[in-house]
C-alpha cells in the first residue's frame, strides 16, 4: 500500500491551516440549525476555552433559532441561502442585539460557500446534500482544516476534492467514519487488510423487501437509535446512507472497495472496525452520540474531555452483529457499483436519491420504489464522465439530469399504481 495515493483522511497527519493558532480554535459551523450543527454549539458553549465560533451558515428554515445562536455566539458573519428570509433574519436579530451592531448578514446559494473561506482555523460543514460540495471545495482552497459531516460532497466530487485537500486537511465527523480514523492511528497503511463499516439496520432490520413494500412515512422515520433530519433518517431506512459510507470510507482512506465491508449492528455502540493483517480488529466505540465525533473533527490531535457519554461498565449489555441483507436492502451494492464507475456516477446515484426520499416522504412513491427508481436512473445515466477530468460543471449537469429523470420515473410510477 505504500505506493499508493495518501490518504484524504490520516490521523498521522495534522494540518497546520492558514490564519489558524495553537490556543483556542475559530470554527465556522454550516448548517448551524442542523443536528450536526446544534450539537457543534452546544459542544463550543461548554469549552469556550478550546472553541469559538466566529459564522454561521443555514439554510434560513428555523430564522429564530439561528438568530439566537448567532447572539449567543456573538459572531462575526451569518448567511442564510434562502434570499427571502433576510428581512425575518434582519428582525429576529435586532430584537435581540437592540441597538448594538449586527453580524454581518450574507444571503442566496453562495453565502455558505463564503464564509467557507473566510479566516479560521476549521470549517464544519453540517450541510445536508450535494449543496455542501462548493463549501467544501472553497474550504480547502483557503487552507482551512475541514471537519466533513457532509459526506455528500466527498460522494459527488470525490476528484474534485482530493485535489485540493492537503493531507491531514480533512478530519471525518461521520460517526463511522470518525471511528475508522481512530482506529487507523493503531497502525500503518500497510497494515490494513480491510475497513468493517457498521450498520444499526435502521427501523427495517429483518424485514424482507415483500414486507416492505407498504411500509409508511411515519415507520421509515422511526429510526431506533439516532436521531437524524428526515433525509438522513429515510437513507439509513433504505441503507442508502451506508452505501454513501462506503464509497466515503473507499475516498477518505484509500482502501480498495473489496476490502471495506458492511456488518449491522443495531446496538449502535460500535461505530466502525479495522481489521490488521496480524488479524487484530480495532473498533471504536461509544453509546450513540454525535458530539464524539463533532469533538474529533474540531479538536483533532486533542481530544474535547467529557465530550460525549462513555458506557457504564457495571451494567450489563449485550452487541449483536448480523450479515447485511443485500436481497432487501441492495442499496450498498448498488453504492459499490457507482463508486467503483467514478467520476459522474456517484453523483447521480445520490441525486437520483434525493429526489426519491422527498418523493417518498410526500406520499409520491412507494419505500420500494426508492431504490427502484435510483437504480434505474443509474443503468441509464451509462459511462460516466471520466474522475481525471471531472469538473464542477460536470457533476451539476449530471445532478440536473438525475433528479429530472427520477422525478419523472417517479410520477410514472406513481400513475401506473393508481391505474
């Protein structure tokens, strides 16, 4: 493995950022009004000595609770992508501030890729979707350390990313890919045989894909351990979201796909595992809770004490692992398929699945027909547009064409059913 590309991710390598400092670290947090990003200021509010939050990115859904912790915070910048939002912002903000100034206000689809490059030590991009490739890709041109729970942008412009990322530049904030990161500072790369990613199953474990034909809305968000945004949560239903880990883990660790395994674990409590060729398995584990891993992407070397709980041994409990069923749930074959085809695949693969989980959670398409659909949009996007030559323009179209073509999969079979 020695001769092979470094590593996105490498716990050996630490990052030294531009306009960064070896006291308390300045940290822009996008998607501020997320679940990654309300527990990011939670975890800065209880270590104001290590952290500071210096911008604040949303998407402008929840205008109260970013205009509290934007003056909880007492920030330097807020930015908010939906342009008509501003006024409620503006409003929110100044019944708070009085008449003291107000941060710096940028709004519209660029705003988050703005502050991205603005001066700190690390960038957490908590953004959900594709949407986050630009942020992450302006992040790393400006020489911040990113701290990655957008795994979409790693998925649609893996090239794109690892030719600007420097190593150690990239610290995982993925709870699974968190806990790979760990587990590889036991070991070279040479050590490796292979990644054991972990799955909770979802609220779906055991079912076969007969008994999920007419399962619901309400039953695809019920996940029973974490607790997620919708998108997220439907994707761990479908395990969508574990073949995006996959590819993930293949990008950040260069680990070949045949060497990167799925195992469910529904106890949630180990997050991932390496294996060593002395045949030594590393896992990482913690009750399930995603401030852990939100402190190894802000504090990487240094670790945040009392970050997150840690188990209490004098009880009894019992960790379960079970063969990924690929029949019911071929979501991660699928993932390998396009993550081993590069360049514009992954991106319609996630495209193509955005738009049916939304079609799904508005009672459009059946649970099935989620994957039915994306892999049908898959077989006919063909050969991608090569990885070497891959550009931003690129993933855009091929997006744009996805997410036309699985809406209009979608609306087909929509009628067919209720003819």
């Amino acid at each position: 493995m020695s001769d092979r590309p470094s590593p996105l991710a490498d716990p050996r390598s630490v990052f030294s950022p531009v306009d960064g400092d070896a006291g308390r670290r300045d940290i822009v947090v996008l998607g501020s009004t997320g679940s990654i990003g309300t527990q990011a200021i939670d975890l800065v509010l209880r270590n104001p000595d290590r952290f500071r939050v210096t911008a604040l990115a949303a998407s402008g859904g929840r205008v109260a609770l970013l205009a509290e912790q934007a003056h909880r915070l007492r920030v330097a910048a807020v930015a908010v992508a939906r342009e008509e939002v501003l006024p409620e912002l503006r409003e929110a903000l100044r019944a708070l501030y009085g008449s003291e100034p107000l941060p710096e206000l940028l709004a519209g689809p660029d705003a988050a890729t703005q502050l991205a490059a603005s001066p700190c030590h690390t960038v957490l991009n908590g953004i959900t979707g594709s949407i986050g490739l630009a942020p992450t890709l302006a992040a790393l041109e400006a020489g911040r350390t990113l701290a990655l729970a957008n795994k979409e942008s790693l998925i649609v412009g893996g090239p794109l990313v690892k030719a600007l990322a420097k190593p150690g530049q990239i610290i995982p904030v993925d709870s699974e890919h968190a806990a790979l990161f760990q587990a590889l500072a036991a070991g070279t790369r040479a050590d490796v045989r292979k990644l054991v990613v972990t799955a909770s199953g979802g609220p779906f474990r055991g079912r076969t894909r007969e008994e999920l034909a007419h399962v619901t809305r309400e039953d695809a968000l019920a996940h029973p351990t974490w607790a997620m945004g919708p998108v997220i949560t439907v994707n761990s239903a479908t395990l969508v979201n574990k073949g995006l880990e996959v590819i993930e883990a293949h990008l950040l660790y260069d680990i070949p796909f045949d060497r990167i395994e799925v195992v469910v674990h529904p106890q949630s409590y180990v997050h991932s595992m390496v294996e060593f060729t002395d045949g030594s398995t590393l896992a990482q584990a913690t009750p399930p809770d995603m401030r852990g891993p939100i402190a190894i992407g802000i504090g990487w070397p240094e670790r945040v004490p009392d970050a997150a709980p840690a188990f209490d041994w004098t009880k009894a409990s019992t960790w379960e692992f079970f063969p990924l069923d690929t029949e019911a749930f071929p979501s991660v074959g699928l993932a390998r398929h396009v993550g081993g085809l590069g360049g514009t695949a992954p991106a319609v693969f996630n495209a193509a699945n955005e738009e049916c989980v939304e079609a799904f959670l508005t009672g459009r398409l059946p649970f099935n027909g989620i994957m039915d659909t994306v892999t049908a949009v898959v077989a006919e996007h063909g050969v991608p547009t090569s990885g070497t030559s891959l550009t931003v323009p690129d993933v855009l179209e091929a997006e744009t064409w996805a997410r036309a073509r699985a809406r209009e999969l979608a609306a087909k079979a929509t009628a067919e059913a209720r003819a």
